[in-house]
C-alpha cells in the first residue's frame, strides 16, 4: 500500500482504519503508562495492580470493538444466505424514490442483471421477514459486542483482581465503601443498515452502560461514565470537526482547496483532462457512462457497485445527497486547479497540504484520547473523591 492510501485510510472518519490508528497505536499504550505512574504514587502494588487491569481492558476492548461487528456481521450473512436472501440488499431500497427503489430497480434491470433481480423479487415478496432478518443482524452484531465488552469483560478482568489480591498484602484503608448503583433508562432504535463505524457508536453506548453498571463503587461508576462519553466525543465528534478546521484553515491560509480525498488529488491529471461531470440526474449519468472517470470515481469513494459489463448493481442504495456534494467538491477543485498558474505544482501542494491536516489531526485527536483526557480525569478524580489510586481498587 502505497503512503497516500495510508494517508488517505487514517483520514476517513467514516471508516475504522483512524480508530484503530488512535485506539491501538496510539492512545492505549500512552493510556496504560499514565496508569502506571498515577497509581505510582500510592505504591507498587496499587500500580501494578491498576496497570494490569488497564491494559487487559484497553486491548480486550480493542478487540471486540474493532473486530466484533465485522465477524458479527459475516457471521450474520451467512445466516442470511442460508435463509435463502442475499445480504447485498441495502433496506433503503424498500423506500420508493423517483430513481430508485425495489420496484423500480426490478423493472429497470430486468434484462440487464437478471440473476440480482431475482434477489429483488424474493426480497419484494418477502419485504416482512426480510426486514425482521435484518433487524435480527442489527441486534446481533450489536448486542454480542456490548455484553462482551460491557459486562464479561469488566467482571473477569475485577475476578482476576481479587484473586490476586487474596495473595497480596493489604495496606490498611478506613476510607468507608460505598456502592450504590447508578441506572440508565433510554430508547433503542434499530437501524438495520448502519455502517460499521455508527454501530461502534451504539456499541459504544451500551459500553458505557456496561461499564457504569459492572464500577466496584459509586466512586468507579462516576469516573467510568465521565470516561466513556469523554472517548466518545473524541472518537466520533472531535476528528471530524478537527478535520473541517484544519482543510478550512489551511484553505484560507495557502489559498488552496483541500476538500477531497488524498487519493483523488494524487490523480489531478484525470480530473483535468476530458473529465464530464452529470449536469442533471447523477443516477442516469451512471447508468448510462459507467466507463466515465466520474463513474469510477463513485465506485471507489461513494459506494456505488457495479456487477460484470460495468452494470450497475441494482440491489445498492444510491446516496444521492453524498453524490450530489462530491460532484459540487469535484467540480470546484477542477475549477481551482485550472484557474491556477502551475496546475501540477497547485495538487502536490494540495496533496501535500491535505496529507498535512490528516497527520495532524490524527496527532491532535489522539493526544486529547490518550493524554488529555486520563489528565483531566485524574485531576478531577483528586479533586472529587480525594485520592489519586484508581478508585475501584481502594
């Protein structure tokens, strides 16, 4: 893999490739060596205790929230299959639009891609149970990864604890315990064709109701919650807002437009050449110039398929919105480049800039997950309960 499809990888806030970046390169080692010292300071056992639950907590969670809904999700197609659908079927289909739809997708392509019209048919007759299989999906690839992270988890990683413990020297503490319980009360709603990044939002909620829930004390439970919805906020939140103001920012400050994708400027020479961009319906510009360079642009950035013979696949929902703003992105990029002096010096400096903003933003997000907030967390952990030990181990 080349550096600017790294680049362009760690840049994309609607995919896991940033998360993983930050969650397992970055942020849990910083986050488990912070442990360490803050625990430090009341003794080597606290600290090495507290370590220890740390690391089999952040790597542990690591792993089912990365990996969890993917496998989930596998596992779920292949249920799907064998109950007779495809998976491929996205549910914003069974909603009628002027250009797309179930119905509409049967009747276009009846003669151009027959076997996935069948697919289409079968779904049609059976739009109930299809809709309920895919809700099943939802629940499943959600559920599984919550109670693994929210509650297995905690609770064998504190078993572990206690039994070594039990062999451990105890200091003595007459800081009186406390241990009530903090409930949460909320509507679910299921949304069976979330993407894999807005499931590990909601995963993520019911992680912190996990974890909440399994705290050793009121004191624990508190922190947790402040914990959570802080790596929330700066997991899903934070980068993209980082990232609107850094391509705003350095838009301004070096006069050049930086909206797109590092891959899509590294390839300037095929946008400003005999590139056609749809005037009016974008579905019908792709139905009809499958082979054009923005057709294929779509492919690779906006998630349109296209089957053999570069048929477009009639069982994917089309974006309209996110095709109509890529177009605009686009259009005012190649009007930028060919108003410019230099086009080819104009994109390596668009390039350069964009791989820029994208370091930095990876930088900044993570310094605020894996230092900022363990820092604001400690201080208001002195502050609030007076002790700097992780207060489920006191």
């Amino acid at each position: 893999m080349s550096l600017v499809n790294i680049i362009s990888a760690i840049g994309n806030n609607s995919s896991i490739c940033p998360l993983f970046v930050r969650d397992c390169m970055i942020e849990n080692p910083i986050k488990v060596r912070l442990t360490y010292k803050q625990n430090r300071q009341d003794s080597m056992q606290m600290a090495i205790n507290a370590t220890r639950e740390r690391a089999i907590d952040e790597y542990g969670t690591s792993a089912v929230w990365l990996g969890g809904i993917p496998v989930m999700n596998k596992i779920c197609d292949w249920i799907i299959e064998k109950a007779g659908f495809t998976p491929d079927i996205s549910p914003d289909l069974f909603n009628e639009t002027a250009n797309q739809g179930l119905k509409y997708n049967i009747d276009k392509f009846k003669k151009l891609a027959p076997e996935e019209v069948k697919d289409l048919e079968k779904v049609l007759a059976n739009k109930s149970k299809y809709q309920k299989i895919l809700a099943g999906k939802f629940i499943a690839s959600t559920a599984i990864p919550i109670a693994l992270m929210g509650f297995i988890l905690p609770k064998m990683n504190f078993k572990l604890t206690e039994k070594i413990r039990a062999k451990q020297p105890q200091k003595e503490d007459n800081i009186p315990k406390k241990n009530s319980n903090i409930t949460f009360k909320g509507i679910s709603s299921v949304l069976s064709n979330m993407s894999t990044v807005n499931k590990m939002a909601i995963t993520d909620c019911g992680l912190t109701v996990g974890r909440v829930k399994t705290g050793r004390n009121r004191n624990e439970k508190i922190e947790m919650g402040f914990k959570m919805l802080g790596s929330m906020f700066l997991n899903y939140v934070a980068p993209v807002w980082i990232a609107f103001g850094f391509d705003n920012l350095t838009s301004k400050v070096f006069n050049i437009n930086v909206k797109l994708d590092p891959k899509i400027l590294n390839e300037t020479k095929n946008l400003t050449k005999d590139f056609e961009i749809p005037k009016d319906n974008i579905i019908e510009f792709l139905d009809k110039k499958p082979d054009a360079e923005f057709s294929k642009l779509c492919e690779k950035y906006c998630g349109v398929k296209y089957l053999r013979g570069r048929i477009r696949d009639p069982r994917v929902f089309i974006d309209e919105k996110k095709l109509n703003n890529f177009k605009e992105e686009i259009e005012k990029y190649i009007k930028d480049v060919k108003a410019s002096k230099n086009p080819n010096k104009y994109a390596k400096k668009a390039l350069a800039v964009k791989s820029a903003n994208i370091l930095a933003n990876v930088c900044l997000s993570s310094f605020l997950l894996a230092v900022v907030l363990p820092k604001v967390t400690f201080l208001l952990r002195e502050k609030f309960f007076g002790k700097k030990p992780e207060p489920g181990l006191l």
